[in-house]
C-alpha cells in the first residue's frame, strides 16, 4: 500500500472506532513532535545504517547515552526534569512495594523494551515497566512487558501519545499502557480489555487502577511532593 487511493480505500474499510482514532491521530499529528532526539544521520561517520538489532544492542553497551531504536536507525535520548524524575518515582515504589515477593520484575529507565512493529524491530526505554516470568536467555532487554508507564516531557509527548502507543499495542503480553503528564494533573490509561480507549484521569483525588498488577493508588501519591 504506497498510493494514496490504496490508502484511502484501506481507511474506508475500518470499522467506526479505528476510523475515530485515526482522526484523533491526524488531527494532533500536525501540532505534536514525533521525534524530538538527533536521527541517525549525526552518527554516519562512525557507522552504517541501517543498523541491525545485534548491532544497535552493541553500540548501546559502549555509548554514554542511551539511543532508543526504530527500524535500523537510533535516536538519542534527552535528559529528564526533577519533576519528572520524582514522578516516576513514585510510581515506582508504590509499584514494587506492592508487587514485592510476587512473580513480577519491575524496572525503570534504564532497561529496553522490544517490538516487533509490521516487519521492523523498535527499542525504547519506557520510564517504567513491569515484567511478570523472567527470560534467562536475555539480559539486554525485555520482549514480554504486561505494563507500560510513560512520564510525558515537553520534548516527548508527540512520540509517546503516538508513536509510542501505536507501537506498544503490538506486544502480545501488554495489558496496559499509561500516560503521566508532569505540567498538570492528568493520567491517561489504556488497556488491551477495553480495545485500547482512553480513560482520562484529572483529579488528585481519582484513583488510578492498575488493572494488569491489581494495584490501585491516588493520584495525590502519584504526584506527592509536586505544586500542580
């Protein structure tokens, strides 16, 4: 599918609720970054692209900054805020302490995911992510999460309203994926069981419920030690 007829005629024949978020999709894409960190091309001199996974996996292991990867080509990372750092903390805590002693690894930012997307592979660094059954084979990343959180940045917010919860719907273990705004009170979850719609959360006294690990939480200790 390369014409634009092709195409037209492919979004004629999804249902009404795909035809919905592909007009939401447009109509933020024009507004919204997609990536916001230096493309492969600031890296030809020293290599090739594209790049393969094995390759990528390499290069990852002598870098001093991490490089998320998407279909041969990496993308450096951006630093993070202390608002943002704090956030995803305590999410993480409140998330270990409850899954302490069970079956379910939980990890931050330093640890990949990958995806298999149509025929390419994708790698992120998703801010924190829960793993339930560990691979022994596999130190480097994980394949197999069944929850995904992302605190939003100015710089990536497009990527991770888009990009990103396009991408993560194709990991066949994931549950859920969960969208942290740092600037202002807001959660957006969505899940597999619910066909991926979005369920909005602006209050610090809702209660945000994390389905996938049977944890629920306010959002007051979510952003506990933030002026919003």
């Amino acid at each position: 599918m390369t014409t634009l007829p092709e195409i037209e005629k492919a979004i004629l024949r999804l249902p009404p609720a795909e035809c919905e978020r592909l007009e939401e999709w447009l109509s933020t894409l024009s507004r919204t970054p997609r990536r916001v960190a230096e493309p492969a091309v600031a890296y030809t001199g020293a290599m090739s692209f594209p790049m393969t996974f094995e390759e990528y996996l390499e290069f990852e292991e002598q870098s001093r900054i991490r490089h998320e990867y998407i279909a041969g080509e990496i993308f450096a990372m951006t630093g993070v805020t202390k608002r943002h750092n704090r956030i995803a903390g305590n999410l993480y805590y409140a998330c270990a302490g409850h899954l302490r002693g069970g079956p379910c690894d939980i990890y931050m930012s330093d640890v990949k995911v990958k995806i298999r997307v149509n025929r390419d592979t994708h790698a992120y660094y998703p801010d924190l992510m829960v793993v339930c059954g560990r691979d022994p084979q596999e130190d480097r990343y994980v394949a197999d999460p069944k929850l995904i959180v992302e605190v939003l940045s100015t710089s990536t917010a497009g990527v991770d309203r888009h990009e990103k919860r396009v991408a993560y719907r194709e990991i066949p273990t994931l549950e859920e994926y969960v969208i942290v705004a740092q600037e202002s009170v807001e959660v957006t979850i969505y899940r597999r069981a619910e066909d991926w719609r979005p369920r909005v959360l602006g209050s610090l006294e809702a209660s945000i419920e994390l389905v996938s690990i049977g944890l629920a939480l306010r959002l007051a200790e979510v952003y506990e030690g933030e002026e919003l």
